[in-house]
C-alpha cells in the first residue's frame, strides 16, 4: 500500500513562493520560453520500431547547430542520436532507434549546442524489433 502525505503551507511561505517568477512549461513538441525551437515529428502517439528508422522534422530559429537525443519519461537521455544538425531554419532527418526498452514514454528531443533553447517531440512509443526470417 502506498501512502501520501500532505503539506501544510504556512501564509508567509505561500506569500514568499507567490512573489517568485513563474515557471514557463512548455506543451511537447515546443520549446519553453520565446518559441525559437520546435520538434514537428513523430507525431504524438506514434509507434515506432527498435531497430528501424524514425523520420524527424523541426523548426529552429536560433541560428544554432543541434544535437539531438532520445529520451525516455523520467529516466531522462537515453543516448545521442545526432551531433551538429544544420542551423538551418527548417530540418529534418531520419534516424535509427537503437534497441531499448519497448514501451510508451519516448520522445526526441533536440538541443541547441551553445545551450539555452531545446524542444520535444510529442510522446511515442517504442515497438518490439521485427526478427529477420529464416
């Protein structure tokens, strides 16, 4: 059984937390903040083969390479999927899923590599590999 526990906030740290900035959370597949990087596939809800290739397509109007990654709800990065994508206004690329656990949670997410903005696909899915016939 699990159990929760439930926080008493007192008034003077509910006014000290209320004076502090918002936190800006961005929706998948949108970078936070000004909106200078977006991820426009895969598609949320997508399921995609270990093993087989992933089409990926962005928006990026930082002027920046990027790195791109897999990442996996929770567990954060799972592994580099590209170096140096073009700093072009407009990408996009095919990769190939390397073998990891099958399951929903996954997503692309692209960085730029002098730091600051980044942006995620929409949450996908990750399908057993296919076996070769014999």
């Amino acid at each position: 059984m699990r159990r929760t526990g439930f926080l008493s906030v007192s008034l003077s740290l509910a006014a000290s937390l209320a004076a502090l900035p918002a936190l800006v959370v961005a929706p998948a597949g949108t970078a936070a903040g000004d909106g200078a990087l977006t991820v426009t596939a895969p598609a949320t809800g997508s399921v995609h083969r270990a093993g087989a290739s992933v089409f990926v397509t962005w928006r990026n109007s930082t002027g920046q390479e990027l790195d791109m990654w897999l990442v996996h709800g929770g567990d954060g990065r799972v592994i580099r999927l590209a170096a140096k994508l073009s700093d072009a206004p407009e990408g996009e690329t095919t990769t190939v899923l390397p073998i990891v656990v099958n399951g929903d949670g996954y997503t692309i997410e692209l960085a730029a590599r002098a730091g600051g903005a980044r942006a995620a696909s929409g949450s996908f899915s990750v399908a057993p590999r296919l076996r070769a016939a014999r």
